[in-house]
C-alpha cells in the first residue's frame, strides 16, 4: 500500500470518527432543563410596602363589661336583710382584640367574642383617634360581629379570594397583642377548610403559622398582594400563647356574614332539612358506594325541602350544585351560605344507583339549628355485637327522658353488662336503636327477628341518641 493511499484512509476514518462523534453528541444533548421551582416567584426582600398599605384599616378594640361571680356564704351573711349581697361580687373585665376597618363610613368587622356582652366599647385607629363604637349585628355561629364609629374616610383594604389560597403561601397577621399595637408576624398557610375544631358552629378555618396571640383576634390575615385573606380568630395552645397553629376565618365567608350584618343586623342562612355523617370506607361499602366521598343522611326533618324532593334516610349526597362534598362541614356551610328560594342540584347514590334531584333551599330556622349538626360516627370492635344487652319497647312517655322526637320509633337500650361487648361498642343505656341493616325496628320482636336474620360479622345499626341520629358499623 503506497504512503498516499495510507494518508487517504486515515483521513477518511478521522473524518467519519468527527462526523458520528456530532450526530451522538446531538442525539444525546439533553433538552434545555426546566428549573424545578419555576412556578415561584422572586423571592421577596421585605413586606414593608404591604404592611404600610394595609396597617391604617387595623384598629385596635377594647371592650368593658360587668362580670358577677357566684354568691358565697360570706356573701349571704355578711349582712342582716335588706342589705345582704345574695347576687355574689361584681367587677368589670375589659378586654382587648382588633378589627379591620370594612367601609369608609366607619363599619368595622371583629370577632363576637371580643365584643361579646360588652357596655362599652372602644376604638382606636391606626393614627390614635379614639371612638366610642356601636354593636351593629353579631353572629356567634361563626364568631363575627359588626360594630360602628362615627367617622369618614377611613381606609378600607382590599379584599381576597380565600379559595385561591393554597398551603405554602406566605400571609401576615397584624394585630394588636397583648395590647401591642400593630404587630405584624408572618407565616404560611397550613392547612385550608379545617371544620369540627369547635370553635364555632359554622367552621371552615385557614390554618396558619403566623404568630397569633390574645389581642390578634379580629384582625386581619393578609396575603402577600396585601388581601384580606382572613379574619383571626383563636389559637390551639396549651399555655394560652402561640404554639404555631392559628385559625382564621376565610374571607370569602366572612364577606357573607359581613355584607349580611351591615345590611339586616343578622345573618340569614340556607336550610334543606337534612342530618348527615361524614362516610367511611366501611359505611360506602355497605350503601354500595365505590368511592368513599360523599356525606351520609342519617335523618330528613319532615316538611323541609329535602324531604319534599324526596331525599331519604340512607341516602349518600355527592355532590351539591355542581361541587364534589367530602364531608358534611363542607355541605353544611354551602347550604348556609345559598340564597334563600334559589334551586340547587343534589347528586345522589341510593341503593347503587345515581340520581340528581332538585332542591328548593329555605330560610334556617332559629329552633331547627341542631337539625344541621353533622351526627358523629361511633365505631367499635368487638365479638358479639349484641351479647350482654337488654332492649325494652319505647314507651310514648320515655321520649321526652330520652331527649327525643315522640314520633319515633325503636327499641330503647335498657340495660348494659359491664365489660361486655356491647359496652365496648360504644352503645350507651337510653340509646333509641331505630334499624339493623336498613330495616325498621319499632319493637323487642323486630328486634329479635333482625338479631336471629343477620348472619353477618359487622352489623349496620341506626342509633337515636338524645335526638341526634347516627349510623354505627359493629364489627366482631
């Protein structure tokens, strides 16, 4: 082979080396990397704008009122008649908490509990003005309350949209604790749309970090646009101080409840008439259900709207107007919160199958309040549900003892051996027992009947207790 042909094919193999070297350097270059983190914004340098924007519609609330203590024997004797004290001593409290400024006319929004029973209330803004302040409206159901000072051209913040708000975003409480005016502490959102944490009877809490302490109640959480996100309310604490959980009252409830008592003085809310459970896996499997979201009927109020559109005991709602309901705090304030004679679209599952019914909402009751508390569920494990209990017939006088509506009808639990399995499931003597495995029970013999029918090791029973109508799941 000549020198020139041995140059050639060097050259030529240099060449291809180059050329596939490119082609696998292009096959392998990875696409440009998307950074993980893409969605968050600059990270911030300081919330001193937003504090400066939304601190002069935060004031400041103090509230007297007369506190009586019991009467003791030194009271009753200290003195012959007329002049003897038999009401016990009597002091005044006063007591502090915050509000946000809500109109330029001076409407100012706070919580119940800060002004609850006062004589005298005081307000004091941001630039040290001091007023004397009028209840407007109250609504302890969720713990918000309107008062009113004399006064103009009053800043008013903007608003938010509380169900935009997601866990992980920044917020700021500005308050006033411990009397300490306008403190501004910063937190996240911990949690969204807490119910049953027994603060108020209404509940759809924001969770929050952000320090809150006696005084912050009533002011404002803000997001980090500088939006009223929420109203504080209380703490979870141990000590009476802050231990990092805070609630707060969404905005877009407490725009309802606001816009409600400016407008009347009291809040009108939506009824359909129904008593619902949370559902369980086990309760969904047992009503046919694949899913286990959707709240369960445990009673209809007879004449209300749910029972004019046919709803029934048994019946799993899924979704109201449109909106998936995972549990009965979120029916409960969707119901309050429909306008009164508007028409709203049930989803349903009975028996396995789907309905849709349509429900015309009326005005709630003052007397029928404990109808829409969610019924609690009871589970408990044990071997034989029945063993060790005694049932006797419900008898027209023993209603009213056992706190429960005359037109009912079951076997009431008369007797419970100590330490049997009865006990361990959470039955109690004086409960009403109104079905095993969705059928009535109106008597001892129904009873016996259904005990001797089922052959199953966890038994589906209605239980009426003191008026409130649950399901429990007995398991052995």
């Amino acid at each position: 082979m000549t020198k020139r042909k041995i140059i050639l094919i060097i050259l030529i193999f240099f060449t291809g080396f180059l050329i596939g070297a490119t082609i696998f350097s292009l096959i392998q270059r990875p696409r440009q990397s998307i950074p993980i983190y893409s969605n968050i914004a600059q990270p911030v340098k300081s919330f001193a704008e937003i504090v400066k924007t939304v601190s002069p519609s935060v004031v400041n609330i103090s509230a007297t009122r007369t506190v009586q203590s019991p009467p003791t024997l030194e009271d009753l004797f200290e003195f012959l008649p007329p002049f003897g004290n038999s009401q016990g001593k009597r002091w005044k409290e006063m007591s502090m908490g915050s509000g946000v400024i809500v109109s330029t006319d001076g409407y100012l929004l706070t919580n119940y509990h800060v002004i609850e029973q006062a004589e005298d209330i005081k307000v004091t803004l941001y630039d040290k003005r001091t007023f004397k302040a009028s209840v407007i409206g109250v609504d302890p159901k969720t713990d918000l309350a309107v008062i009113k000072i004399n006064a103009n051209d009053l800043p008013v913040p903007q608003w938010g949209d509380s169900d935009k708000l997601q866990v992980g975003d920044f917020v700021l409480a500005i308050g006033n604790p411990y009397g300490l005016t306008h403190t501004v502490t910063m937190g996240i959102i911990s949690a969204t749309g807490r119910a049953d944490v027994g603060i108020a009877d209404y509940e759809d809490f924001i969770q929050t970090d952000a320090a809150i302490n006696p005084g912050n109640s009533g002011g404002p959480l803000v997001n980090i646009k500088g939006e009223v996100i929420g109203i504080n309310t209380a703490i979870f604490s141990k000590t009476g101080g802050y231990q990092g959980i805070g609630f707060a009252v969404p905005s877009n409830m407490a725009r309802i409840i606001k816009d409600s008592l400016i407008k009347g003085g009291k809040v009108i809310r939506g009824w359909i008439g129904v008593i619902v459970q949370d559902l369980t896996a086990e309760l969904a499997e047992r009503f046919n259900l694949k899913d286990s979201y959707g709240v369960l009927i445990t009673d209809v109020t007879k004449h209300s709207p749910a029972s004019k559109a046919g709803l029934r005991r048994g019946d799993i709602i899924l979704e109201y107007n449109g909106k998936q309901i995972k549990e009965g705090a979120v029916l409960r304030n969707l119901v309050a919160q429909s306008p009164i004679g508007s028409i709203v679209k049930l989803k349903i599952a009975r028996d396995g199958q789907i309905y849709t019914l349509s429900v015309t909402v009326a005005q709630l009751p003052s007397e029928t309040f404990q109808e829409v508390k969610i019924a609690r569920q009871t589970r408990g494990k044990f071997e034989n549900p029945f063993k060790g209990l005694s049932v006797i017939d419900l008898e027209p006088s023993m209603a009213k003892q056992i706190g429960i509506d005359p037109d009912d009808r079951g076997v009431v639990v008369y007797k419970i051996e100590q330490g049997s399995p009865a006990e361990n499931t959470g039955l109690r003597k004086g409960d009403l027992i109104m079905e095993i495995e969705r059928q009535k029970i109106t008597s001892t013999s129904d009873f016996q009947k259904a005990i001797q029918k089922t052959s199953r090791n966890d038994v589906l029973v209605l239980i009426n207790r003191g008026g409130k109508k649950f399901y429990m799941i007995l398991s052995s």
